[in-house]
C-alpha cells in the first residue's frame, strides 16, 4: 500500500451576490411634538456578499396592549400600502398583522424622522418599490398606538454569472435570479401620545365593521344551535331517549307489580294507531333500510321496570334464550311443579291481555333444546289450541327458535308426545296440525309457521302462543 498523487481540481465557478451577513437593528426615539419618531441608523450594513443596492425602512403600527411577541419574523412580515395597513393593524380585529415602507434610500443616512410626511430620498430615488409594489409613503402617525419596525437592505443580483469549466473556455448565462433581502430585528416599540383619543371616520367605520362581523357571526351560530336543538329533539322524541331521560309520562312506569300498571304501560307508545286500509303501506314503509322503521317502534316501546326474580335466579339461567329477554313475575306463566323441583315451574312465556280477556294471549320465547319439553307443557297446561310462529328458524345466520315440532311420525317430548297429522304450504307460511296426548287425554293443536320473513316484524319475540 501506497499513497497516491494528489489530485488538482482546476474548476471554478462564481456565485451571484447576496445579502449583508449581519444588519444592525435601528434605534427609534419618540421626539418632543408627540407625533413623529427619529430613527437612528448607527452603522452602514457591510457589502462583502454583494453591492447594496439601496434601503427600506419598514413600519409597523400596533394596538397599545398588542404582544410584541406575537410578531412573525421580519422575513415572513406581510406587507401593504399605507393607507391598508393602518386600518388592518390599527382598527379591525382579527386580522393578521401587516407593515408598509415609510422610507427608501438609495445612501443610507444617519437618521430619518417618520410621521412628518416628508421624505428623505434623492431625486431620482422616489421610484423606489418594495418588491416591486410598494412605494415608499411616510403616512401621519396617530397618537395612543405604538410603532416598531426593521430596515430592509436589497442586493441586485449580478447582471452576467460566468461558469469556468474545466478546460477554461468561459460561457456567458444570462442572469435570472430576483434580488435578494437582509432584514435587521424589530426596533424597541414607541408609544405615542395617549389612549384617550378622538375616534375619526376611518376608525368609526372600522369599528362598525367589526361590531356588524360580529353580529353576523353571533346570528350564524344562533341559527345552526337553534337547527341543531331541533333536530336532537326530533331524533330523541322518534326513538324516546328524551323522555326515558326526562321521565315524562310516556315512559314513567310506577314502582309497583301490579298488572294494572303493566296494561297502563303497554297502552303508551310514540307510534299512533295505523288504519286497516293503511297497513299493506305501511309494512312496506316500516321493512325498507333492513327494517330500519321496525326497530325504530320496536326500541321506542316503554322500559319496565317489573321484578324478574325467578328469571334471574341462576338454576333457571339456560332457560332463557336472551339475558336481557326476561319474564315478570306478576304475568308470567307458571307450569306445574315436577318433582317437587322448585325451578320446573319456569318457562320464558308471559300472559298478554287481549281485546276480550286478560289472559287472552301468551308471549313465549323460541324453544331451546333445554326448554322443548317445558314448550309443550305448556301447550298441554295452558289448553292452547293455536301456536303462531313468528319467526324463522334461522334469520341472519342467527338460530332464533330450534325445530321443535315432528315432520312425519309421533315424537315424545318429555311426557308429552306429539304427533303430526297433515301440513298446508302457502306462499308465506306453513298450517301444521298435531295432536298431542298425556297420558290418556288427547288434544288437537294447530301451528301457524311462518316460511319467509315474517318473524322479523317482532325482533326480540321469537315465538306467540295463542289461547283461543
């Protein structure tokens, strides 16, 4: 190993001017009138980067309790004319801060007065803009405001940037850079005169562009929140939240078991009544959006708050289908005892007042493999003579209700035995009969089940037994 020959670069290249590295910040002073303010300029910025072209000095008006803080970076300052900036700055609120150029220079002087209206140029100097759009204009001051401000120094860039390549043959490029800014940091703040000043027609009509904004803003939001309690109390009164939080009447039920109070309960509902003629639209209505309306009436009934202490107790737990589905004690159908076991008296079925008895009806869950022989006891206990299913065997990929009937030879469900004698297909529904026979009594059933989807009109009801 070996060290090489050192390597000779031979390419050069000129770079285009650029600003002063460092600009010494202004110091201003308030003169005696009260009403204009001497700046001071202590050094000249160096010019090693690059001639300078020439100097602007950039104003800065501000409110009295405005946080000097909150002030961006003189680079990122946004810039207007005299007039705009005042009125941006001075009298309407909420609007971001701007500056605008009260001097141009060509030669930096030792001071300047800004506010006297005067300006210190050349004569051939007055032509100077700002980015190309904003003239240099030393506007009058208004007293009870404070001012800062910084100087802007602009270098032009080079008119011809020469590339020298590597074999020395030179190549002229037309320049195409913009000319380049240094900013020194923002002045010690000058207040002037006091707070107590008289209000001009610009600052009136400022102030009264401000009052109007805000009363156009307050009636927005006074509209959308007004729109927005209407719309929750729509919502809430269709599916009853407001009431159930409120406890009106409608969903207030008395802390008392009595089957009074569950038929006062029952009769209260936000849906009305729906004519007969009505009904074919109705359903049609109720079933669209996966029976979106359905659930709605369904979730709108009234929340009891009856006793369900045999369905709570936990010998008779796999008896119940659903956890939140559950039988009141004051109408809950009561088989009889077997064994003198107290839970084989349970069954998840309550009696339901019809148009013409109290115990007209019965309200029983979907059968389980655990409560098949109790669902036909029941039948057998209670006499019933219709059964009305009114729901699938299976919605949703949901087992709601087991088979728990024979097809085509006698079955025994506990001591009951059941036995099929013919079967009637309709377009939605199916009219089963069966005998069924304890002992040495027989009795005829007929079951109404339903083939398409029906069931779905009673989400949580997975099964009716009638007693005609």
């Amino acid at each position: 190993l070996g060290e090489s020959p050192p390597s000779m670069v031979n390419s050069k290249c000129l770079t285009s001017y650029g600003p002063p590295p460092h600009i010494e910040t202004p110091i201003a002073e308030k003169r005696f009138d009260d009403k204009t303010i001497r700046i001071l300029f202590s050094s000249i910025p160096d010019d090693i980067y690059g001639p300078i072209t020439c100097y602007f000095l950039a104003i800065v008006p501000c409110t009295r309790n405005y946080n000097m803080s909150q002030l961006p970076h003189p680079v990122y300052m946004n810039f207007d004319v005299y007039e705009r900036t005042m009125q941006s700055n001075l009298h309407i609120m909420f609007q971001p801060i701007f500056a605008y150029i009260s001097e141009a220079f060509y030669s930096l002087p030792r001071e300047t007065i800004i506010g006297d209206g005067r300006q210190t140029v050349g004569d051939v100097s007055s032509a100077l803009e700002f980015l190309g759009r904003f003239p240099a204009q030393d506007g009058e001051l208004q007293r009870g405001y404070k001012y800062t401000g910084f100087l802007i120094v602009r270098v032009d860039p080079d008119n011809l940037v020469y590339n020298l390549t590597s074999n020395g043959k030179r190549e002229l490029l037309q320049n195409w850079l913009q000319p380049t800014y240094g900013f020194s940091n923002y002045f010690k703040p000058v207040f002037l005169g006091e707070s107590d000043v008289l209000i001009t027609e610009d600052q009136s009509r400022g102030y009264q562009e401000t009052i109007y904004l805000l009363a156009v803003g307050f009636s927005v939001v006074s509209v959308l929140v007004v729109f927005g309690i209407v719309l929750c109390f729509y919502y809430s009164h269709i599916r009853g939240w407001l009431k159930t939080l409120l406890c009106v009447e409608t969903n207030f039920v008395p802390d008392r078991n009595s089957f009074a109070d569950l038929q006062r309960v029952a009769k209260r509902r936000d849906f009305q009544p729906t004519a007969v003629e009505d009904l074919p639209n109705e359903y049609l209505l109720r079933h669209r959006d996966s029976n979106f309306l359905f659930t709605v009436e369904f979730e709108s009934l009234p929340n009891y708050n009856f006793d369900t202490t045999a369905s709570d107790k936990l010998e008779n737990a796999p008896k119940n289908r659903y956890n939140d589905i559950k039988a009141f004690d004051i109408t809950r159908v009561k088989l009889e005892r077997v064994d003198d076991d107290s839970s084989s008296d349970y069954i998840n079925a309550n009696y339901i007042q019809g148009y013409k008895g109290r115990k007209l009806f019965i309200a029983a869950q979907g059968p389980t493999l655990d409560t098949v022989n109790d669902f036909w006891r029941l039948v057998w206990e209670q006499n019933v003579n219709v059964i009305v299913m009114v729901t699938n065997l299976q919605e949703r990929y949901r087992t709601m209700c087991i088979k728990y009937w024979p097809e085509h030879s006698p079955s025994v469900y506990g001591r009951i035995e059941v036995k099929p004698l013919d079967c009637t297909f309709y377009a939605d529904y199916v009219i089963r009969n069966f005998t069924i026979r304890r002992c040495r009594t027989t009795v005829d059933v007929s079951d109404m089940s339903s083939s398409a989807a029906v069931g779905n009109v009673f989400l949580s009801v997975a099964s009716l037994v009638g007693e005609l």
